[in-house]
C-alpha cells in the first residue's frame, strides 16, 4: 500500500475557510497553550476565565484594556497598511518610539493651551513616524532593498535613540532613571470615559479613515492591485514607487500617534520601555486583521485583552509573564498554517498495490 499525501491550488476559498480564519486561529492557540496550563499544574479553564472573563466584566479591566487597545490598534494599522501593498513592516516599534520622542520634546517645551498644544504634539510626532518609516519605504522602491531587514534596523537605531535622550537633554525628574518631565496639565490627552484617555477616539478614527481609503477610494483599489501583482498594476499605469511610500509613510504616522497616545495619555511621562513589545505584538494584529481595518480593531482589542488579562492570570495564578507571548507567537504559528490551507487543497491518495499469488507448491513423483 503506496500513501501519496497531494497538494493542489485552490481556485476558491470557502466562504467558512476565508472568514472563520482568525477564530479558528485564536481558538488553536488557547488550547495548544492550555497544555502548558496543565504542566504548571493550572486549570486552564479558571486561568482563561481569568483572563478573559474578569477582565471584560469589572471596570478596572475594562478601562485598562481599552487604555491598552490604544497603540495596539494603531501598530496595527502601521503593519496592515503596508501589508496590504505586499510589504512587511517589522519596524512599527521604531515608528511608536520615533514618534514619542518628538511628541514628547514639543509637549515639555512648547506654551500653547492644551486645545492647541496636544494636536501639535500629534501632528509633530505623525510627521516623525512617517519621517522614519519613509526611510526603509524609499530604499525598497527606489532600489528594492528588503523593507523587513531596514524597518527593523531603523527600529534598535531609535531605541538607541531614546536611550541616549532620557539619559541626556530629555532627562528630567530625580534619580537616575531614564524619564522626562512631567507632562503639564495642558500637555496631557484629556479622558474621553472615565479612566479612558480620549486617544482611543484617535484610534477609532484612524481605523475609520483606514477602511475608507481602502474600500472606497481609487487609491485603496490601487494599493490592493500592487500587493497583488506589482507587474500588471505597473504595465496599467500605477505608481510601485508612490503606493510603496505612501502605506509606509502612512503606516509610520499611525504608529507614531500610538507612541504619544500611550505617553501623553497614560504614562504622564516619557519613561524607557514604555512599550512592551506594541510595535512587534503589531505583527499578528495586522495578520488577524488583513482583510479589514476594522479587523484590526477587533484584534487590537484581543490583544489588549490578553496583556491585561495576561497580568491579572499571573497574579492570580503564579504563571509566568511569558506565557502571554507565548499565545502570541502561537497565533502567528496557526495563521501561518491556515494560510497556507487557504491557498492549498491537502489530500491524501492511498493506492493498494497488485495482490500476489502466492506459488503453489510442487508436487513430487512418487
């Protein structure tokens, strides 16, 4: 018996396939992440419960994970943007830091009132979001270097960046902790809800502008059409070279504005490693959502929900904070997978080889 295991295109994905995806996704990585419940000896059904449960029902949790969606939501769209051009931007963390520091440096030395003065800093840290991400997006389409090795560079180079800044001209405060001033009263995000800073309208409405440039406008048709195949689009007249800075620009700016959403509006200060890894957690957010910016913003709140909810398990349980990122790379893992059966049939071709007759025996003269 020969056992042949085939792979065929497909033509067209089911409809289940195609939108049941990212449950399917979510749900795979819960439970193979339940086996390490089980081995540190953690009912995994009180642990997600915790997770899960508690955090969306209490007003704490609630306002900690909409405060946290922030710049989850906004990397994100920093990562789907591009990737809806067929380009990777690894670097939405370089992006975020960029963009706090320049956000940052005009709320502690510009005087405007807080109507003016907390635009300004958005506006300031949109323009050096996009300033940076414009790097790694003119070295692709000007001389196709690979945007997944400069995004990421540029990344530790801002990093570095803010190392030297809070240790030197933007280090303020007492002690030797690497932090800027204070924000002032004028200088900080007014709260939207109670105990939810009104960078989540921000947010929101990046989301919104998102879907609309994508589904309604010529440039979005465009954008889709050079992801798909840059050679047809360019043959019927787009740009490579506009869209390819465009969604990294774009991108750029939207992390950027989640950097100085989360300083100016729930640190109240510029401290070092403010971001826990927003900037890559961006990764799999775009992933989940990129067939829609509103996608996005479901996955930006799951993830929320997961670093929250994440810390309330550790607590209550004794888990390791590394769990959290464990499900993470997790949902990468599986999303990998179910794209690769979105676009492939799978089958198996058993095929049973000829029967033998055995030889009958000879017999003997007498």
């Amino acid at each position: 018996m020969n056992v042949a295991v085939t792979v065929d295109a497909r033509e067209d994905v089911p409809v289940w396939l195609a939108y049941g995806t990212p449950v399917f996704t979510v749900l795979a990585a819960l439970a193979v992440s339940a086996i390490a419940l089980v081995v540190l000896d953690v009912n995994p059904v009180a642990a997600y419960a915790t997770m899960f449960v508690d955090t969306l029902v209490t007003e704490f949790g609630l306002t900690e994970t909409l405060t946290k969606a922030v710049p989850l939501i906004l990397t994100g769209l920093a990562v789907y943007l591009p990737l809806k051009a067929g380009l990777f931007n690894i670097g939405a963390e370089g992006q975020l830091v960029a963009g706090a520091l320049a956000g940052t440096w005009i709320g502690l030395n510009v005087s405007l009132p807080g109507l003016a003065l907390v635009p300004l800093m958005f506006v300031a840290a949109a323009v050096a979001g996009g300033i940076w991400a414009g790097i790694p997006a003119y070295l692709r389409a000007k001389w196709d270097v690979n945007e997944i090795i400069t995004s990421l560079l540029l990344t530790f180079v801002a990093l570095e960046l803010q190392s030297y800044l809070l240790r030197g001209p933007m280090q303020g405060g007492t002690g030797n902790f690497p932090q800027s001033e204070r924000f002032s009263e004028a200088a900080t995000i007014p709260e939207l809800v109670s105990g939810v800073h009104a960078g989540l309208l921000v947010a929101v409405c990046m989301v919104v502008v998102t879907y609309v440039l994508m589904t309604r406008t010529r440039l979005g048709f465009e954008i889709t059409f050079v992801g798909s195949n840059h050679e047809a689009a360019r043959q019927a007249g787009m740009s490579k070279f506009y869209v390819y800075l465009f969604v990294f620009v774009v991108g750029g700016a939207f992390a950027a504005m989640g950097g100085i959403s989360e300083i100016a509006g729930a640190q109240g200060r510029y401290r070092a490693g403010f971001e826990p890894g927003y900037g890559f957690t961006a990764i799999p957010i775009a992933l989940l959502g990129r067939n829609s910016a509103l996608k996005v913003l479901l996955a930006g709140l799951f993830f929320a929900v997961l670093f929250v909810g994440g810390s309330s398990m550790e607590v209550a349980f004794g888990v390791p904070a590394a769990l959290v990122e464990i499900i993470q790379a997790l949902v990468i893992l599986f999303l990998i997978t179910a794209e690769f059966f979105k676009s492939y049939r799978v089958g198996i071709d058993i095929k049973r080889g000829p029967t033998e007759t055995p030889a009958q025996p000879q017999r003997g003269d007498d």
